[in-house]
C-alpha cells in the first residue's frame, strides 16, 4: 500500500525533577539491584507541583511543529493520547490547543500506553482520506500524581513525560507503511485506576484504601505485552510486504526491560537494532515510544529512509504496531 501520511517532525518534553531508584529505597521497602534486575530502571522523571499535563504535552508539540516546520494556525487536528489529564472535563487536548495557538479540534484518546500507536492509526486514517493535512498527535502522562508511592511493585515503574509527532502527506515511499490496534476487555481489571469514574467515585474512603491510584496485576500484564506485541508486530511488518530483516529500528514501548527481550528475541531482531531509554525514563506510558523516537531521531541514530517498527500495549488492554518509513 502506497503510503498516504508521514512523519514530518517529533518533540519530546521531560520535566526537571528527576527521581533516582536510591531515591524510591528511602520512600519504599525496595532497592536498586532489584528495580534495575526486574525492570532495567534507574531513575524517572517527575513534574513539580504547578505543572500539569497540557503543559508537558504542549511543550512536546513546539519541538514538533519546529521539526516539522508548520505553525500551530496549520494543524487540522489535534489528538491527546493520556489517562492522566488535567481534569475529567473537557479533554486536555483542547487545553493544548490554547497554549500553542492552534484553531483546529482537538480531542483525547484513552488507550494508555498505546496511546501513540492509536492516534497514528487515527492521524493516517483522517490524511488518507483527505478530511485533514496535518494531525499533531501527543502521548503525554503525569503518572506520578496517580502512583501509589508505598506500592513497592508500582511505583519504581512509572515516570512523567511527553511525545509528539506531527503528521502530514506522505513523500515517495517515504510514511506510514502499516498500522494495526486492538484491544481485550477481558483483562480491563488488570491494569486500572479503580476510583474517579461513575463505577467508584472519590471518597475520602476511597482515598485512604489509594482506590484513585494505578492498580496492577503484573503477571497478567507481562504475559499479555509479551504474547500480543509479538504478533502485533510481526504482524505489522508482514503486511506492509517486509520481512523482519529489512526493519532498520525497533522502538517498543518502554514499559519493562524483560518485556522488551523476550518479544525482539522471539522476533528475532538483532539487539543493536532495537532502541531504549526505559534506564533514564522509566516508563512514561503513552509518551514512552514519542519521547524515544524524537530522542533517537535528535541523536541522528534515525535517519531518513530508514524503516522503524513501533509497538505497545497498555490498559484496556489495548494494544497495536505501527511501520514507518522515515
């Protein structure tokens, strides 16, 4: 399939703060070899008090527009991949719209860590069928107001940040080759922030028992990430007419170093040709894989004309891949 929309330029915003797992030892029964054994994390990032969500997301979308050489007055549309917005009401997107200038709508997608990969598919979709030219999609979560920090097994998990990407047409060959997402609602209790919604709204009682915090079975997860990311992504490849070996980088949500080896070795991509921040970042949800494909496009490891294959899953669970060409 020819490809109808590319990436014209990504940004990325982490906040200053930055917590250390030496750091977590002294809030939570936990220590460094054991965080970086089970997670390969050192340290994450953490906003300060005052900064709130469309702030990262609307600094991540600046960098964007520069790399992509538009103002925000030409943006059609813009998409908030997050599930910790500044408020419940309205979307932080149309937050994000105010702070860069734009006109456009904007609404919020709720798919967590899959956030950026279903808003790609959503940006390619509105391209190709003409009704947009330009989409700024942004991955950007504040985890750390929704961490439950005297929960050992999830808070040395979790870091703030945000990612953008804007997308317009295609050029040549050049843009996104394949999308795919799916979800299993079977597993929605798996990973969830239990309070704040009409199921269970915030108490005091609520409160107390952390039921407005992140709430995870891990093992569920783990196996979830591990069996669908595999197939999501060989997947992805297959039906853009490639073969593993012509994917010059891999760039997979950032959520868990051992997730990230079994599904590469399962794929059977060499190591070298798949990227990480996950040691410095943490896991950023749907920021992860926006704020590693900027830093690596930056760093001038990505290059143009090279094929990068995307991929996560997060709550829901929901989960997707996606194929560019750069």
């Amino acid at each position: 399939m020819q490809p109808a929309s590319r990436i014209c330029g990504t940004g990325h915003f982490l906040p200053p703060i930055v917590r250390t797992n030496a750091d977590l030892e002294r809030m939570v029964e936990t220590s460094d070899s054991w965080i970086r054994e089970r997670t390969g994390i050192r340290e994450r990032r953490v906003a300060p008090d005052g900064m709130v969500t469309s702030d990262m997301a609307a600094e991540a979308a600046k960098h964007a527009l520069a790399a992509a050489g538009i103002t925000a007055k030409e943006l059609d549309l813009i998409i908030v991949g997050t599930v910790t917005p500044d408020m419940p009401m309205p979307a932080t997107a149309v937050f994000v719209q105010q702070k860069i200038g734009a006109s456009c709508p904007a609404f919020d997608l709720s798919a967590a860590c899959a956030g950026f990969i279903y808003g790609m598919r959503i940006a390619d979709q509105f391209i190709r069928s003409g009704a947009a030219k330009h989409v700024l999609i942004i991955g950007v979560e504040l985890l750390s107001r929704v961490v439950n920090w005297t929960d050992r097994t999830t808070c040395v998990l979790f870091g703030d940040g945000a990612g953008a990407a804007v997308i317009g047409p295609a050029i040549g060959d050049r843009g996104i080759l394949g999308t795919n997402f799916f979800s299993d609602g079977s597993l929605a209790l798996s990973l969830m922030i239990p309070a704040g919604g009409s199921a269970a709204p915030v108490t005091q009682e609520v409160i107390d028992h952390a039921g407005n915090k992140v709430a995870m079975r891990g093992q569920d997860i783990f196996r979830a990430a591990v069996k669908n990311l595999f197939s999501a992504s060989q997947a992805v490849v297959r039906d853009a007419g490639l073969l593993n070996s012509q994917v010059d980088w891999v760039v997979p949500h950032q959520a868990n170093l051992r997730i990230i080896d079994q599904v590469v070795q399962r794929a059977e991509y060499p190591r070298e040709k798949v990227l990480s921040n996950i040691e410095w970042v943490g896991n950023t949800s749907s920021a992860s894989i926006p704020i590693l494909l900027d830093e690596s496009i930056k760093a001038g490891t990505i290059q143009t004309g090279h094929i990068v294959m995307m991929c996560a899953l997060g709550a829901g669970v929901s989960w997707g891949a996606a194929v560019v060409r750069m």
